[in-house]
C-alpha cells in the first residue's frame, strides 16, 4: 500500500516508469500493481526531480519600485536603492513578500532555494525576518540562507560583527562581495577572511564573486586557493564571475584548472547578467554571462540561478527556473540536444549538488519531491516552459495545474496544432 503512485512517467533519463512514495519517500521505482491513496496519471509526461535555485535574494524580493524605480539600471544603482530601501522596510514587509513568493516558486515546482541575506544592518531585521520564513515554509521548501555583507565586510563599518551574528543565529552560508570592497586587495583579504570563518564553523561559501565588466577584477583565483587551502572543496561557489566575460583568454586557460582542482562551483544568473551588466558600453556590447560551457568542459560544476524577481536590480521575473535555463541556454549558446539537456540539469540536480541537498533525486530512499510537467521530455520542458501539472513535495500534493491547452485551433481551418512536439 502506498500513499502515492505517480504512474507512467517518463523520467528525464528516457526511462518510462511509476514511482511509489509512502511515508514522505520514495519507495519504489517500477511498474506498480498496487493499491495507493491516490494515483497520478502520468502518461506521457514528464517527471523530474524539484526545480533548485541556488542564488536568490528573499529579503528584497518584490519589492520592485520602491522607493523608486532604478533609473539607469546598473547593478551599483541597484545597491544604492537598497540601502535605501532597508532603512524603512519592515520586518514584516519582507516577510509577508517572501512567502507571497515562496508559495509562488512551490507551485512552478522550485522546492529548493538559497537566500543571500543582507547583514550590514545593525538591527537584522532582515536575517531575523528570513529566518521566520525558512521556519514557515520547511514543510515544502528547502530554504538555505547566506550571510551576505551586502556592503562589503571591510567596506561597511559594522559588517564584518553584523555577519558573525548572523551566522550565530543560524544562518547556513557565508556570503561576501569582494568586487565591492574599497580595493582589490581589501577584497582580496576579505575572500581569505570568509573563507576562514567557514572552514572554522564547518560551513559552506557562497561569495558574490567579480560581478563586473572588469577583466581584471579576479577575486575567483583567491577564491580557488582559498578553497584549495583550507579543503573546502565542494562546499565553495562563485556567483556571477561576470567578470570572466572580459578576461583575457591566456589568463583563463590558467584559472579554469585552478577552479576545477579546488572543487569550485559556478553560479551565472543570466537574466540579472545579462540585464545589468554591459551597461557602459556601446557597441559592441558584452552581456556578462561568464563563461559556462567552457567551465563545464574542465569538470565544473555550473548551475543556474535566479537572483532577483522584481527588486531593485530587475523589474521582471516569475520564480520559473524554467526561464532561467531557456535564457541561460540562449545566452551560453547552448543549442546542441546534449547542452539543452544539460540546461535542465543545471536547473535540477546540479543546483541540488552545489546547495549539498541530501535525499534529492528520483531514486529509491529519496524525499519524494517531484514535478510533473506537461512536457515529454526536458527538451520540450525547456521549449515551453511546460505547466507544472503536479508538485509533490516530501511526498504530499501541494499545487495541481491544467495543462497548456493541447491543441490551439487555427482560425479557418479544420485541422489543429499541437504544441508539444517531441523530436526523436
């Protein structure tokens, strides 16, 4: 007896198969005869472990406008804002806003996200604000949370406490900005500094890392030595490494091994990239997503990321990593079946390893979370953002959708078009 049978799914490995879940766990993986509180009918569709996010920004997140419009769109006017912003907002204004968007990111199948939370604040409203949220929302979401010294942990006076007491009270990561520190060796030592404090606590680091059109802006080899140093490899990510964009190839032909040796992960956002970064040029215009493919080719591990949903940095979003991966693929250039495949990867299992999930995946023995999406396959997922027909989350239904409509009628004909169309 089963509490759940998700029945005929195709896995996105192309194994078309049920999955039995009973006590919150996957319990079986083969075709089912067997009794079960409900059955889900997943002929045809595809079932894939939860959507990841490994970089986000819960505390400023629809917060889009206030307390008013970036004007220029630069990352640099977007910090201003927020430090604008932080000064008014109410613990319960963030609250109320991440789990208005927390719910909006379960029912498009985002189960799992890291949070960057500001601490230079001498109150932590913000860190106390995010850490009633990850409390609210355990039972579906697996709500990480950076200690992110948003104005540089030398740079801003009170920081480098305020990030201490954050990572006291609980917080999971430590965050940093070394490309925002007063000077290139200031964010040089601040790289050594937060790695220290991790390796210290047993943490994870997760580092804002060259988010800039800078090609010499390189704190990601103090990065990877660091990592390397003190064995944290695994437990290390760059996010953003815009800067990449610009380097000069020779001096990345010598930095993508250190990376690789130091078990670095990778973290590009390419709508915020893409969006803020180029800002200064003319033409041509770079569009500051690092180097992905390349990355990936010396056994990086890369995943795609979010960051902000109508915030200060970036007036759209919807929580739908499905459109950060369309994009990201764009942008990357990822256009080959294998890389698009890869681009859904990203978005699940590899976001899973750099967030170190345990129990993630569809196998026997894992938390039974999973999606069911009105797609045949990952490609065809990706193509069109397909519906998220069913969401379980640590074996419990927490969001249905219809499906997009399957056939559209075509004005003065008889005949129909259907938008799922699986290539062999």
């Amino acid at each position: 007896m089963f509490d759940l049978i998700v029945k005929g799914g195709t896995l996105p490995d192309g194994r078309v198969t049920d999955i039995g879940i009973r006590d919150g766990m996957i319990t079986a993986i083969e075709t089912l005869d067997a009794e079960a509180g409900e059955v889900i009918d997943a002929t045809g569709d595809l079932v894939a472990p939860p959507f990841v996010d490994p970089h986000f920004h819960l505390d400023a997140t629809l917060s889009y406008g206030l307390p008013r419009i970036n004007a220029s769109g630069t990352l640099l006017e977007g910090i201003g804002l927020w430090g604008e912003l932080k000064k008014v907002v109410t613990q319960e204004e963030m609250v109320t806003r991440a789990l208005e968007y927390c719910d909006w990111a379960a029912s498009l199948g985002l189960l799992a996200i890291r949070s960057h939370v500001d601490t230079c604040d001498d109150t932590l409203k913000g860190v106390e604000a995010m850490l009633e949220v990850r409390e609210q929302v355990k039972d579906y979401i697996d709500l990480q949370l950076v200690a992110f010294p948003q104005d540089g942990l030398y740079r801003d006076p009170t920081a480098h406490a305020n990030t201490i007491r954050a990572l006291d009270m609980g917080l999971d990561v430590v965050g940093g900005i070394p490309h925002f520190e007063r000077s290139m060796a200031d964010g040089a030592a601040s790289v050594r500094e937060l790695c220290q404090i991790a390796a210290d606590r047993g943490l994870m680091v997760d580092l804002h890392c060259d988010e800039s059109d800078d090609p010499h802006s390189r704190h990601i080899e103090t990065l990877a030595q660091e990592a390397h140093r003190h064995g944290l490899a695994g437990r290390v990510a760059g996010s953003h490494l815009s800067s990449m964009h610009s380097m000069d190839n020779y001096y990345v032909s010598k930095l993508l091994p250190l990376i690789a040796e130091a078990g670095v992960a990778a973290i590009p956002n390419p709508l915020i990239n893409i969006m803020l970064q180029g800002r200064h040029d003319t033409f041509p215009k770079r569009r500051g997503l690092t180097r992905v493919k390349e990355m990936q080719a010396h056994g990086i591990t890369v995943g795609w990321g979010q960051d902000c949903v109508r915030d200060p940095w970036y007036s759209l979003g919807t929580g739908d990593m499905l459109d950060v991966a369309f994009m990201g693929l764009h942008v990357a250039q990822m256009s080959s079946p294998d890389e698009m495949r890869r681009c859904f990867d990203m978005v699940t299992t590899q976001n899973a390893r750099i967030m170190g999930l345990e129990g993630y995946g569809l196998q026997v023995g894992a938390r039974a979370s999973l999606v069911v999406l009105d797609a045949g396959d990952p490609i065809e997922a990706l193509r069109l953002r397909a519906a998220r027909l069913c969401v379980i989350s640590k074996g419990r239904v927490i969001s249905r959708a219809p499906r997009m409509d399957a056939a559209l009628t075509i004005t003065g004909r008889p005949e129909t078009v259907r938008r799922r169309h699986k290539l062999d």
